[in-house]
C-alpha cells in the first residue's frame, strides 16, 4: 500500500522535529537556527520571512516557543495532522529525557561529569541564542523607532527585570501606534491601498 504524499509529507514532519527537539538544548531560542536551517534551507517548507512570522506568533501566544513554533509549520504544510506529528516530535524528546533524569534526579544531579557538561552545553547555547538573533536581525527594521524600542527592551529586561509580557505588550502598541501614524502622514497612492 502506498503512503500518499500529504503522509510522508507528516512523517517527514514528524522526524524533522523529532531531531530538532532531540539536538536543541536551551530551549526555544536556541532552537531557532537548527530549525531554519532544516525548515527553510534543507526542506523549503517555509520561507526566511515566515520564520520571523512565526517566532513573532509564538511568542505572542501561550506557551513554549518550540512547540508553537512546530505546530504553526507542521500546520502551514500539513494541515492538522502535519501540526500534530510536527508538534508531538518535537516534545517527545525533552519529554522522554526529563522523565529519565526525575528517576534518577538525585544520583544525576551529584555526578561531576553531568556538572561539566552542563557548562559546556551553556556556552554552545549562548553561541545558538546569538547566531538566531543575527540571522533574524536582517528583517528586522532598520530606523530610529526600532532603535528605540531595542535600547529600552534591552534596558527594561536586563537591568530593571521587567516581565517579558509587559515587554510585548510595549513593543506591540507602540508598533501599532508608529505604523497608525506612518500611514497617516503617508500620502494616498493611486489606487488607494493602505
């Protein structure tokens, strides 16, 4: 019996994200580049554009940015059962590997090797965070209000522990309120869209 495409398709969802949840350590940022480097440069599933779309979706919306970033793809090529295989293989493996270690959470937690390897996996996240931040700064916009909110942002969350909600709540009426008033003192082209 043959696997009609939209099914292989699901499967190779489901392995993708199977592997980028079993080699991504440090959580969602860190994820970031393994998975542009397997979604838009090895499987063409989705476009450069549409990652920074979907970390933007992701972190709006409730809950890890691995998992929604899985189930926005799996479901952007797959419909629902593409953002359900695409979803549950990139949770299988931090699922699977936290199970393990609250077995053994005491015996694990005092050897000296688990302790080395921690730090050097902290320094390989750090390297991760800041080639995902490169690679998504090239669509970011480039003038003073950018600026700004960058400076502030950084400010706001590194000095003064300000909650990242009200870090998105800021950035997204104040980006609202800049595009509202770049639109209004823009004049009306021919043909009138906005």
């Amino acid at each position: 019996m043959q696997i009609s495409r939209k099914w292989r398709q699901v499967v190779q969802l489901f392995l993708t994200f199977f592997k980028i949840g079993a080699f991504t350590f440090g959580g969602g940022y860190a994820m970031i580049a393994l998975m542009e480097r397997e979604v838009v440069d090895k499987r063409h599933w989705i476009t450069e554009e549409d990652v920074m779309d979907i970390i933007t979706i992701a972190e709006s919306t409730p809950g890890v940015i691995a998992v929604n970033s899985a189930t926005f793809i799996g479901y952007k090529t797959a419909g629902f059962w593409g953002a359900f295989f695409a979803t549950l293989g990139v949770v299988i493996p931090s699922f699977t590997v936290i199970f393990i270690i609250s077995l053994f959470f005491l015996e694990f937690k005092s050897l000296k090797i688990v302790s080395y390897a921690f730090e050097g996996i902290r320094a390989g996240i750090v390297v991760l965070i800041v080639s995902a931040a490169i690679k998504l700064a090239k669509f970011c916009p480039r003038d003073m209000i950018s600026f700004v909110l960058l400076g502030a942002t950084f400010i706001a969350s590194a000095f003064f522990n300000v909650n990242s909600i009200y870090i998105l709540l800021t950035g997204m009426v104040c980006g609202i309120v800049y595009q509202v008033i770049k639109v209004k003192n823009t004049p009306d082209k021919k043909g009138g869209d906005m």
